[in-house]
C-alpha cells in the first residue's frame, strides 16, 4: 500500500539454553552456568516433550511431561530458595538496628520465602506489585521463579487432548517435527497446501506474556513496527522512535491497521472519518498505525 523501500517487522528474542538436569541448583550439569544464562532473560519459556517415539529416547527413559516441568521448576526454586534465605540474612541484621528500608525489603523476601517452602514459584508469592518498595526489593533478589513461564507442549498430534495440569498452564502446542518441514518449503507452497506455522501464535503469546504490543509507522522510504509495553501514551510510545517524542508530542493520527489497508491510504481514512486525532492522555493500542505531530 505504501510502495515503501524498506520494512522492519517487530523483533521478540528467543535464547536457546541447553536442557536443565536434576541437581542443577547444587551445581549439576550445567548447573551455576545455566542459572546464569536464566537470570538474564524477561520470561522462561519451557519446551516439554508429550510426543511419544519409541525411537527417540527420553533422558529419563519415560515420557511424562509433568514431571519433566516439576524437575526443572523445582531445580529453579531450589536456586531462589538459597537466594533468598541469604537475602534475608543480611537484612534481619539491617532491619534489627530499625533501618526502615530493610525492614520492608525483608518482610518481602520472608513473603517469597513462604511461597517456595510451600512449593509455589517465587512468581506465585502474595505480593503488592504496585508497591514501590516491593518492586525494588523484588528486582534486587533477581530471582528466577519471578519470571513470568511459558510451555510449549512438542506434540505429534495439535488434536491431542492435555492432561488438565499441562491445559491449565499457559501454552502452546507444537509440532516441531511439522515446523521442519515448513522450514524447507517456500511461503507459496505453504499457503497452496493450508498449512500454518504454531511460530505465529507462539511469538503472539511471548508478546502477551512479556506485556508487550505493536504500533506501525509507513511511509515510502519506510514501513517499521515498534514495539512498546502495554498500557503505553501515545507519548511513551513516540520514545521508541526518539526520545525527544515525549517532550515535544503535540498529539498524534492513529488507526487500526486493517482499516487503513481497507481504505488505502491515510488520506482516504481521514476522508472517511477513520483516523483519530489523539492528545498526551491517549493509551495505544495493538496494531494501530501511527503519525506523530511533534513540536520545536
């Protein structure tokens, strides 16, 4: 539609870390190294075998998806419990001598603690998130159960019906097997057989889980997705393109994409009454195409 020399789609980045064993806390396999690794990502994302292949062997020589999560969530909570009883250590000994600041830091990680000795992830622990200090204490911890998981479920069958304990976790089902043999075929040839890659709905729920959405920009020198976190101003979302947006924002066009692509072109939109003029207050949403009017 905009005869643009160059787009850009959004960008969400999947790190490839080698499987977690049994004892990882206490320095097995990989151990520390893929803690490590962990402790630097926004979200974990857990690839569970249900497929069943006599010919593939499992490394517990049983395919039993629940189990596998229980392993590797169990080696997490392990490393945060260690985490966190150090944590509070240190500050009980802040905390006795009236310091108010670890008073509340400690009565947070004490909330944490609670959580994993009752066998939740940190993730699960009753806490104000809306609270300032909170949230500091929580980010200082840096722990790995905080991290919001998601599950793809590597299935030989998307028919195939899920125990209720993997159903009612947040996930997706694949069939990588399918996936490989999408990757060796052409677009054209995909659309001509009705196929779909579960790729798109597992980026889409990657974004959902990160909090995260998309507007657009176009043009013909160029068509570009941003991405922003969910609840954004109109103005928070312009810094993605430049920082200064925030300051000089005077307001902006915005509209659905699908409907710009309906009326081809932004001109026609606006002729149809389709575009909105938004002010400062304005919270963007999914999709939506954008022109930002800045000041000097």
């Amino acid at each position: 539609m905009s005869k643009t020399q160059k787009i850009v789609p959004a960008v969400v980045e999947f790190v490839d870390i080698a499987g977690l064993v049994k004892g990882a806390s206490e320095g097995e396999g990989l151990g520390n190294k893929f803690l490590a690794n962990i402790r630097e990502v926004d979200a974990i994302l857990q690839v569970v075998r249900v497929f069943k292949n006599d010919t593939i062997i499992h490394v517990h020589n049983e395919i039993n998806p629940a189990e596998d999560i229980g392993v590797i969530e169990t080696e997490l909570a392990l490393a945060d419990f260690e985490t966190v009883n150090k944590r509070i250590d240190r500050l009980s000994r802040d905390a006795k001598r009236g310091d108010k600041e670890s008073i509340a830091k400690l009565a947070v990680a004490e909330k944490i603690k609670v959580a994993l000795e009752s066998g939740k992830l940190a993730n699960e622990a009753e806490l104000d998130m809306k609270d300032e200090m909170t949230k500091v204490a929580v980010a200082e911890l840096s722990l790995l159960t905080i991290k919001p998981f998601l599950y793809v479920y590597n299935v030989s069958d998307l028919d195939e019906k899920l125990a209720p304990e993997l159903e009612s976790k947040l996930h997706v089902k694949i069939d990588i097997k399918i996936e490989e043999e999408l990757e060796q075929m052409t677009k054209e040839e995909i659309k001509e057989l009705g196929l779909k890659t579960g790729l798109d709905e597992l980026i889409k729920k990657s974004y959902e889980l990160l909090g995260l959405i998309t507007f657009l920009t176009t043009g013909e020198k160029e068509t570009r997705a941003w991405t922003i976190k969910k609840g954004s101003t109109a103005p928070e979302a312009g810094t993605a393109i430049h920082n200064d947006f925030k300051n000089k924002f005077i307001c902006a066009d915005v509209i659905a994409w699908d409907e710009l692509i309906e009326y081809g072109s932004m001109s026609k939109a606006k002729e149809a009454g389709k575009v909105k003029q938004v002010g400062k207050d304005y919270i963007m949403q999914d999709g939506e195409v954008v022109e930002f009017k800045i000041g000097g």
